[in-house]
C-alpha cells in the first residue's frame, strides 16, 4: 500500500549515489512524483553508461567527483537538504555534504548494503569502526533486506531506525516471460568477470555439467579482466552487459539465474531475476538470499566449491513441470516486497521519523 508523504519540517530532500543506476533511478523517480517538496538527485558517473537514466529519474542529475573532499552545497549550487540520504561512506564527497547537511540541522540517513555473515572482522572490527568513526554521523540507515537490518543492528545502530527496501528493479521492466517449465534451458550469469564472482569456476562446472546434459546452455553477460579465462564451448555464449531493457528480455528467456559469487552484499540481479520469474542457484553468501530464495525457487550452495555448483545446476535441471511451476509462482510472490513502490514507502517513513525528532 502506498504510504503517503508530506513536507511537515521536511521540505526539501537529497539523495547521493554513487556510480547512479537506472533501477535506482526508477525508484527515487517515485518519490519524486510523491514528495510535495524539493527532491535533489547527486550521482557519481556509473561504469556502465546507461540510455536514458535521467529520463527514468524525470530530472536532471548532479554529477559530481566523489573524490572531491570539499563539496559542499552552495559550491553545488543546491540549497541544502532537510533530510540527506547518503549512499555510502566511502566518496569524500558524499561524507562533506554529509557534514554540512548535519552541522545546518539537517538529517542524514546511510545507504548500505553492508550483509550480515558472522564474519570475524564483522565480530571485532566492524563494531568498532562504526561505534567510533560512523555511528554518530548518522540518524538512520537505509539497508537492501534482511541480512543488511542485521548488520545494522549489530553495529549498534537503532532497530527503529533501520529500514528495508533501498534495492529494488523496476516490475515495469522486469517481467512477464512464457511460464517458466516452457523456456528454453538456460542458465543466466550477469555481472562483472571478476574473481570475487566466481565466473570462470561457473563456466568450469557447466562445462562438466553439460557433458551429461547437452540440452542446457549457459549465457554470461557481463564485462572484466577475466573474460578471456572463460572456457570456449559451444553451449557457452558469452556477451557485454546489456542495457536494462534488452536484459529484460535475456531474462523471460531464461530458466534459471546463477550466482556463484565469494561475495555478494545484496545483489539487485537476483530481484530481477524473480520479477522475471525465474529460479535461482545462489552461493550462500548472496545477500539477497535471505529476502528472494524459497524451497521452492532456489537451490542454494557453499561459496568457492566448484562442485557444488555443478551439483545445484544438476539439481535444478532434475525439476519436474510442477516444481517449474512452484518455482515461478514462489518468484513473482517474493518479488513483490521490494522495487520503486516499496523503496518510497521506505523514504516516507523515513521521513515521518526525523520529522517526530526536529
């Protein structure tokens, strides 16, 4: 249900973001139809150009160096926010309008996608890291899921001012598809060729896979130093990363998204890919794990096993029409919970919640 959203104190709000996105343009975009007041969008330049991303947004964006430790608002020519959403604490230019903004009476909320794993650096270092250099630079935190509001909560901030849904793809974009027992049979990876996400070890285990089931095939889309590693096979298409709207149609084509990853803070590919109906085979660590994989969608596997992973492309291919049919219903349902809708939903109860301590 739409939560609506008035100005009280608040009348003029700011998001910064880094290497911007379009799915988070899409998802301020509606907060920007909601809010009555100012809504200002900052962005570091993506990796990856994306078309027409400010025509997503509505407006234009304030491109910025986030190396740029002495950005402030007047140099930006923006009248400062009451309320600063921060996305990371990494670009110095981010942490100085953080600075300004609080040092005015404003608020400031952190975007991460920090993840929950038990980690020992998470037991002993994390907590002191954020009890002294981060916590009391914040009011609140903007997390992706469940695994982030652990994280949060960890760290020492607030649970009342930890709140899900900064994540989300666009259900405009990604969906439909025919029923997913009826699509052809194709593994899909997308994201950077990149140790950390196990590529080449996925391509490895599908080669031994395929061997016992020539029938499947694997798509990889994506860019990075180590394309040339990945094994040349004949069931094995390999392609740069697409824009939004052709990924979409990769996915109604596609039974079965694959993510391997050593780590994986959230990882929005894995809400498109429920959006788009499909099953997913996960390494554990993926933290979208705990919001988007059912028994019925997902088969989930250790990180860093090259065997495991051929074992869950097995398991999946052994699924009958029914549990096809289980796994795409199980999708589309859980991928309700997050998206533009939910994220501005989120940003409106943000606001309520500085407004009652201004």
């Amino acid at each position: 249900m739409e939560k609506a959203m008035t100005t009280r104190n608040i009348e003029s709000i700011a998001f910064a973001w880094s290497g911007l996105p379009d799915y988070a343009a899409r998802c301020i975009r509606v907060v920007i139809d909601r809010f009555p007041g100012r809504v200002t969008v900052i962005g570091t330049r993506p990796v990856v150009p994306i078309a027409g991303m400010e025509r997503s947004l509505g407006q234009a964006v304030h491109w910025i160096d986030g190396r740029d430790a002495n950005s402030d608002w007047t140099r930006l020519g923006i009248r400062r926010p009451d309320l600063f959403f921060q996305g990371g604490f990494h670009w110095p230019a981010f942490n100085s309008l953080a600075v300004h903004c609080r040092s005015n009476g404003g608020k400031v909320i952190l975007q991460t996608d920090s993840n929950w794993q038990g980690t020992l650096r998470q037991h002993l270092l994390d907590p002191i890291r954020h009890s002294v250099l981060l916590r009391r630079r914040f009011d609140g935190v903007f997390v992706p899921g469940v695994s982030g509001t652990i994280y949060a909560e960890r760290m020492g901030y607030r649970p009342g001012t930890v709140l899900q849904g900064m994540y989300g793809a666009d259900p405009a974009l990604f969906n439909g598809g025919a029923p997913l027992h009826s699509r052809p049979k194709r593994f899909l990876f997308v994201g950077r060729l990149v140790q950390v996400k196990f590529v080449v070890a996925l391509a490895q285990a599908f080669v031994d896979f395929a061997a016992d089931n020539p029938d499947w095939s694997l798509q990889i889309c994506g860019a990075g130093p180590l394309r040339d590693q990945l094994p040349r096979h004949p069931l094995i298409d390999v392609s740069d990363f697409l824009q939004p709207a052709q990924l979409a149609d990769v996915f109604r084509n596609t039974r079965c998204l694959v993510l391997p990853s050593l780590s994986e803070p959230w990882g929005l590919v894995v809400h498109e890919a429920v959006l788009s109906g499909c099953a997913l085979a996960l390494s554990q660590v993926v933290g979208a794990a705990s919001d988007l994989a059912t028994k019925s969608n997902s088969v989930l596997f250790r990180p860093g096993d090259v065997n495991a992973i051929t074992d869950a492309l097995r398991s999946i291919a052994s699924w009958d029409t029914h549990h096809w049919q289980e796994a795409e219903s199980a999708s589309r349902s859980v991928a309700t919970k997050f998206g533009p809708e939910p994220f501005a939903n989120a940003v409106a109860r943000f606001i309520d919640k500085m407004h009652s301590e201004m």
